[in-house]
C-alpha cells in the first residue's frame, strides 16, 4: 500500500512506535490506526514500562497518555528530556484546556493530539514528527551566527567558547531562529514551527522562553545581546556589532 511504503525508513524497515496507553480500548484504537498506516507498533499500559522502553532508545517516535496512573505522563517526558533522549513524543490526553496543552509543550512534547482524536489526524501528526526528524538527522550541518555556534550533530550551542546550558525547548528555538538569522520572526510562526501548535495570543510562553534563552547567550549579561524585539512583530537574531 502507498501509506506503508511511504513510512519505510531509507535503511529498509518501517518506523517502530511506542504507545504507552493504560486504556485497553484507546491503546487497541491507536495500534490499529497506526498499523493500518503502516507503522511497526508496540504498546505498554503502565508509565513504568514506558519509562523503561522509550530510554531504551529503540523507537522513532512515542504516542504517550498524558494521564497514567502509575507515573505522569509529563514526569516521563521530563525525564526522557533530560537524560537526553530526543525521541519525538506525541502527547495524546483528554486535556484539551488550552494551559494544559502549553504544559505538555513546554515539557518537551513534539505536539498534542486530544481526546478523542481523528485517526487521520493522529498519523499525519505523526509522520511530520517522523519526516522532521529524519530531515534533522539527515542534515547535521554547524551554524553559527558571530560567534555564537550551533552544533545539531552533537545537539550543543556554543557563544565565544563557552556551551550554553540549554533546555530542549530552547535549543530548539534558538536552532530555528539561527536558521532563520537576520530576519523577524513573529511568535505565530515561532510557535507553530518550535511548538508545532496553533498559536494562542493569550499565551506568553513564547516571550518567557525568549526572555530565558536571550540570557542565556548573552551569557548571562557579560556578552551582548543577540535576540532583539521587534516591537508588535516578534523577534530577531542577528551578530553583535
């Protein structure tokens, strides 16, 4: 089928996806609709052995509840997050009060999907997650704006030498915004590009996360500042004069 062959890794075997889903009939929903798409699919019911399997590093992606009731579902992703796992994780919950969607966001989820979802929308959601990661993978070429670096094979950002102690979040908006040096971005394109989430303008994660990672390369004010506001725009980077 052409869905399947689609979701075929270059390497020659499908994406293998970790469901970690603790409601019988959800879990036998998601397997199905990700099988029938084509994707080599394992469930596990309990956040324990979730935690345990998704560490072993041996999924390109996770769909994870974000209610368990052994271990939160965004304990086990701040987890994962830091002990530095990248693996793509999916949020799937019932929650879908905008606060909470910004808590699963900004605890290192990829993106979130609500209950009950949209088979359709759940593996396209997931393939982008794929396709995004794999485009990542496939092309780990340095940045560096000025003398700040960006290393995307070794996931690290340098300023003037020093490594930059840098949450997942804000590696990855300070990676897009390297891509993107010398021109505005808005927070609608920011959110959705870093986030993959429709922007909420009663939101002000993107202003806080920002206000975090423009100390952070400015090593904490001994360097001068490279993210500018844009005044009723959004953002910029570019090299200090």
């Amino acid at each position: 089928m052409a869905s399947e062959q689609a979701i075929v890794r270059s390497i020659g075997r499908k994406y293998r996806i970790l469901v970690v889903e603790d409601d019988p009939s959800a879990a036998l929903e998601v397997r199905a609709a990700l099988e029938d798409y084509g994707f080599d699919v394992e469930c596990v019911s309990s956040g324990h052995d979730g935690l345990l399997r998704a560490i072993d590093g041996e999924f390109d992606a996770v769909v994870l509840d974000r209610m368990l009731p052994d271990i939160d579902g965004l304990s086990i992703l701040s987890t994962l997050r830091n002990i530095g796992r990248r693996t793509p994780v999916l949020i799937l919950s019932a929650l879908a009060a905008v606060d909470e969607r910004v808590r699963g966001l900004r605890a290192g989820g990829d993106d979130y999907v609500t209950k009950p979802f949209d088979s359709l929308e759940l593996t396209a959601r997931l393939n982008v997650l794929l396709r995004r990661q794999s485009s990542s993978a496939a092309a780990p070429s340095m940045l560096s704006v000025g003398d700040l670096i960006l290393d995307p094979g070794m996931h690290r950002a340098q300023r003037a030498g020093q490594t930059l102690d840098l949450k997942p979040r804000e590696y990855s908006l300070l990676e897009f915004m390297m891509r993107h040096a010398g021109q505005v971005v808005t927070r609608t394109l920011l959110f959705e590009s870093v986030w993959n989430y429709h922007f909420n303008a009663q939101t002000n994660v993107i202003d806080m996360h920002i206000g975090h990672l423009r100390r952070k390369v400015s090593l904490n004010g001994r360097m001068s500042s490279m993210i500018h506001t844009v005044r009723n725009v959004g953002y910029i980077l570019q090299a200090s004069e």
